[in-house]
C-alpha cells in the first residue's frame, strides 16, 4: 500500500467517533491559541496607553522673567491633559507616593514648586536646571516603567525646547538692542567727524587769520618804533632848545644892565639864534603832525588784532567742547597784549585827536615858540633900541622852550610802552600762529581718526545682526532644537501585534505539530507490521500531520487577516511559506518522536525552547549572551522568523529563498533519518517489548 493512501486511512480514523473529531478540530484550532490569541493580546497596546492611570502632582508655584509672568508646571499639565498618553489624575505629592506604592497608579510625574523659577533663571546670573520627577514601581509592572521612561523624556524634550525659545529670544533682542546702539554709537560717531572737519576748517581759518594777525601786528610794531624814535628826537631837539633859551634868558636877564651894548653887538648872533629855535620848532611840529597822522592807523590796527584774538580765544577755549591744552595758555597771553597795546594806542588817539589835550597845547605852544622865534630874529638887529621888549620875548620864549620838553618827554614815555607792548603783541601773535599750525595738524590727524571710527562703526552696525519677530521665531525655533530626527522606517510594521507575527506563528504551528504527534503515531504500524520500506513508513507518518498543519495555516493566517487585521506585502507568498513551515516542523517532530520515543516528546518542547531563545524574534539576538548566539544559525525557527518578517512586511527577498532552501534541507533530513528510525522499528527488540518510560 502506497504512502498517502496510508496516510488518508490515518485521518480516517478521526471520523469514527464524536471524540475523534473534536480531537481533530481541536488540533486544528490549537494553533489559533498561540499565534491568533497571543497576538491579539497585544495586537497595539501602545493606542491604549490612557487606560493605564497615572498620577500627576503639580506643585509649581510660577515665577516672572522679563516682566512676563511664567507657569511652566501649568503648561506642562495642559498639554499633557490633552495629549491623553496616560490616564492622568492631578493629586497631591502624599498622595501620588502611596498610589503608586499599592499599585494604584502605576507610576507619578511631578513638577515641583520651584519648577518655574528654574526655567526662568536662565536668563538671570545663577541659571539653574529644572527637574521633572517621575516615580515608578517595577513591582506594579516593569513594562510600564520602560514605555514611561520614552514618554517623560519627550516631555523632558519639549520642556527644554520651550524654555530655551524664551532664552534665546531673549537673546536674539539683546542683539537688535546691540545693532540699534550701535547704529546710533555710528551716527554720533559720523556727527563728531563733521564737528571734527568743521573744527578743522575753523582751525586752517584760525592759521590763516593768525597769519594776517602776525602781519597786522608786525606793522604796528614796526610804526611804533618809529614814532618812538621820532619821539626820542623830539625829546632831545626840545631839551636842547630848552637849555638853549633858558642859557639866553640867564644871561639876558643877569646882564640886563650890560645888554644893550650887548645886544648891539651880537644882534646878528640873537637873530641866527632865534631862526635855529624856529626852524627846530619846525621840524618838531612836523613830527607832531605825523604822529598826529599815524596815530589813527596804529589804534585801528591794534583794535583789529585785538577784536580777532578775542574772538579766537571766544571760540577756541571758552565754546569749544574740546580746547586745546597747548594753544589756549598762549591764545590768552596773546589776547591780554593785545589788549593792552590797544588801550595804549587808544591813549595816544585821545592824545592826537583832542584839540584841547597836551599834544594840542604842545603843537601850539611851539606854534607860539616858532612864532617868538621868527619875531626876535626878525627884530634881532635893532634889540638894542628895544631892550625891554627883547627881554620878555626872551623869557617868554625860555618858558614855552621848557614847556614844549617836558610834552615831548611825556609823548616819549607814552611811545616807549606802546612800542614794548606791541613787540610782546607781535611774539605772542607768532606763537599763536605756531599753535594754531600745531591745531590744525592735531585736527587732520583727529579727522582721520574720527572717520576710521565712524567707518568701523558702521561697518559694524552691518555685520550686528537685527531680527525682526518673525527672523526671532524661526531662529529660536531651530537654535532650541537644533537636530531633527529625520526617521526613516523601512517597511515599518503599523503595529505591535504585526511585529511580532512572525515570532509567534511559527510557534503555533510548532505546537500543533507537536499536539498532533499526541494523537497520531509518528510510525505507521500498519506499514510496520506489513514490512513496507522505510521511506513509505516515513512518509505515511508524516503525510498526515502535513496536511493538519496546511489547514491549521490556513485557519490561523484567515483569522489574523479578517480577524485581526494582519496585513501582508506578500499574502500568497507568505501562506505557502508557511506551508513549507508546517510540514518542515511535522518533520522534524516526527523523527523526535519515532527515533527517541516518549522522550522525543521531553526533546521536542526543549528545541522549541532553544529555537525560541535564539531566534532572534523580539530582541535581537546579539543582545543574547553567546551560546544563543552560537546556536542561532543552526535552528530552523532562525530562518523562519527572518523569511516571515520580509514577507510580511516587506523588503529583499534574500533571506525567504535562504529559507526555503534551509527548511526543504531540514525536511528531507528529517525525513531520511525517520526512515532510518522505521527501518530499526521494523525489528523487535526487549526494549520496544519492555520500554523503559511510558507516555
């Protein structure tokens, strides 16, 4: 008889009785516990998180910064509140610690009182951190700790977002402050290189007018030296005609008895005499005259040099804001000699231009001299006959001679000072001039330096950057959370139940084919006792349980499709994967049980097990100590897992083909040593007669 007819008349077995059926439903329904019901369970737990109740505690008491009032514990509840994570319930501290003690909650987020003010304190002088403390039980449930500990840190993570907007848009407007200071620190600076060239032209005029001022001075000085000299002579020609007259009126008088022969005698000589006096007299008044003339000139030139000195020590010294240390000592001592000469050569206009003053009287007391002299020359030659005339002419003419030398010694004195003065006048308006040149040097470097600077402070309003709202709002957005995660999920599984599919189907259909081999006997004893070959018996025994586990595959896959949802990249190709699945497993099954007996049930639960362990179907396997790591390649499941995860949800087809021929490899192996197994089942021994364990 044939394998598969051997194997039909197996399954037949099962219709016989109300018992066998259920039996052969229940193990085709067997997997759906494992893989249908386990997924289930947990097919998206993290889409019910608010069922899971969390106590939250905020004793924040708020803080204000900048003139803004901050309550970062309110925020933080708010929005927590609406993302509806967790079941939140806002209780006291006292209160949270003892929930999540017994279990009550599973855990606690709490915002202390001085939460606010420590966000706030980054933009003061002690910036402090602001903590978030969270409270777990791992005795409530472990898992919730690990999803907590993901969710606060994202919590953490807006926390410090928002707060570091504040801080930074703070400083985004210390910069725009920073620019518009600077802007008006560059327009002030612009303003003083004006003040600065206009000062400097002030100062090449200062020079300039300086100049005219040394030039003006150098003539006055140089006319009142001449005056002065004309003075000295008139001086000296007045004394000598004094002592003259007064010689000639001494002696007249003390010979006035012996004069008239005298007279007769030296009438010639009196008349010589008497025109000297006169043309002396002369040449006197001519100096007067042009005294007279000059005097004028020199006052206005004096007032002049005066009137300018004034106004350039006015505006140098007294309105300038910034006065020169070097050039106002001399500016002001050239200013008061100036002064000085100006009241002199006032003194000597009141002189000239009185007609009733002492030059005045002077000119007309030697017109009277030149007079009386012209008349005793003229009457000279007949004095004799006139002795008493003579004798009051000539002590007329002795009075006006003494009269006329004491004025010119006076007009002397006065020149004398003038002259002094106007040379002091004529060195301090030199050293003016030297001054004003070193200002005017000064200025141009101060120029230069003035605009540097107001060059460099706007080239620096420039480089300051000014934000307006919107520029603030986007940097600070970026500069508080500078790196975004750009996550890219390949083939991403929409759920955690999908995720995990690929572990747990495997395991049912493991488990089924084991629950099987419970009912149907992995060696056909009928083929045994019929002395069939070994690779029919083989086969007859796992015929069978292959065609369970092809409908076990499909009753499974049907409820995690329309039941579930489960979604498949690969639908067709994942169901006849899990085909080959099933009748791989009900291979290696088979040979466990027909080569080791009752024990080979103990073997097969163990290489489930292992094949669970080191699998890879959770966590990675490289996160396994080593030996699961040294038997992860060598175990079906392995390749399985790795196949069903392309499948499902997508990716290489690389590791389904390695799988395919992996799990053909283990089948047919599985296969050969089953029949290796029947061929020793075909001889009785006393062990099959009296084994020694039983199941």
């Amino acid at each position: 008889m044939r394998s598969p007819r051997l194997a039909a008349l197996e399954l037949k077995r099962f219709g016989r009785g109300k018992l066998p059926r259920a039996a052969l439903v229940a193990i085709l329904l067997l997997p759906l516990l494992y893989g249908a019901l386990y997924l289930w369970s947990f097919w998206d737990p993290y889409s019910r998180l608010d069922r899971i109740p969390v106590a939250l505690v905020n004793e924040d008491r708020g803080a204000t910064a900048g003139g803004q009032k901050i309550n970062a514990g309110a925020d933080i509840t708010k929005g927590l509140r609406e993302s509806a994570v967790f079941e939140w319930h806002e209780v006291s501290d006292e209160e949270a610690a003892a929930g999540v003690e017994d279990g009550t909650y599973y855990l606690s987020l709490t915002m202390p009182g001085d939460f606010s003010s420590r966000i706030a304190s980054s933009s003061g002088d002690a910036p402090e951190t602001g903590a978030l403390k969270v409270r777990t039980n791992d005795g409530n449930n472990y898992i919730v700790g690990q999803i907590s500990r993901t969710v606060f840190s994202e919590v953490r993570t807006a926390a410090s977002t928002k707060s570091s907007r504040s801080f930074l848009d703070r400083i985004f407007i210390s910069f725009s402050d920073i620019h518009d200071a600077t802007a008006e620190a560059a327009k002030g600076a612009g303003q003083v290189k004006d003040g600065v060239d206009k000062a400097k032209k002030g100062s090449k005029s200062l020079a300039d007018g300086l100049k005219d001022a040394k030039k003006g001075s150098g003539d006055l000085a140089s006319g009142l030296k001449k005056l002065d000299k004309g003075a000295g002579d008139l001086e000296t020609g007045s004394r000598q005609v004094a002592g003259g007259t007064q010689a000639l009126a001494d002696k007249v008088n003390g010979t006035a008895g012996r004069i008239r022969p005298f007279l007769k005698d030296n009438g010639k000589s009196i008349g010589d005499t008497a025109r000297l006096v006169s043309h002396s007299v002369q040449a006197v008044r001519h100096d007067l005259d042009d005294l007279v003339r000059r005097a004028p000139l020199a006052r206005s030139a004096a007032h002049i040099a005066d009137d300018k000195l004034e106004a350039l020590y006015k505006k140098e010294c007294v309105d300038n804001p910034l006065p020169d240390p070097k050039a106002c000592p001399v500016l002001k001592e050239a200013k008061v000699s100036a002064d000085d000469v100006a009241k002199i050569a006032d003194d000597l206009h009141e002189l000239t231009k009185d007609n009733t003053g002492d030059l005045k009287k002077l000119d007309g007391q030697l017109a009277t001299l030149q007079k009386q002299a012209d008349a005793l020359a003229k009457a000279a030659p007949h004095l004799d006959e006139d002795l008493e005339g003579a004798v009051k002419k000539i002590n007329d003419l002795n009075s006006g001679a003494h009269k006329v030398a004491k004025g010119a010694d006076t007009l002397h004195t006065g020149l004398t000072s003038a002259k002094t003065g106007s040379a002091g006048l004529d060195s301090g308006v030199g050293r003016l001039k030297k001054g004003a040149g070193e200002l005017d040097g000064g200025l141009f470097r101060l120029a230069d330096g003035s605009g540097e600077l107001a060059t460099g402070l706007h080239d620096g309003v420039e480089k300051i950057p000014d934000y307006d709202k919107q520029d603030r709002d986007r940097r600070t957005e970026v500069m508080a959370d500078p790196v975004e995660l750009a996550s890219q999920s390949l083939h991403k599984a929409p759920n955690y139940g999908t995720g995990f599919a690929p572990y747990f189907i495997p395991l049912s259909l493991w488990v089924g084919a084991m629950v099987a081999y419970m009912l149907i006997q992995p060696l056909n004893r009928r083929a045994l006792a019929a002395g069939a070959s070994a690779w029919r018996i083989a086969l007859a025994g796992w015929l069978p349980v292959a065609a369970i586990g092809v409908l076990q595959v499909a009753a499974l896959m049907s409820v995690l499709h329309w039941g579930l949802g489960l979604q498949m990249a690969r639908a067709a190709g994942t169901v006849g994967f899990l085909g080959l699945v099933t009748c791989c497993f009900a291979a290696i099954i088979q040979w466990l049980n027909a080569r080791f007996g009752a024990a080979g049930r103990i073997l097969v639960l163990a290489v489930l097990m292992l094949q669970l362990t080191s699998a890879g179907g959770t966590y990675p396997v490289q996160t396994s100590p080593g030996f699961f790591n040294a038997i992860h390649p060598f175990l079906p499941m392995t390749h399985v897992v790795e196949a069903l995860r392309r499948l499902i949800t997508g990716g290489g087809m690389g590791p389904v083909w390695q799988a395919v021929a992996v799990l053909t490899a283990f089948t047919v192996g599985a296969l050969a040593l089953t029949a290796v197994s029947a061929r020793r089942k075909q001889v009785w021994t006393m062990d099959r007669l009296h084994p020694e364990l039983s199941l």
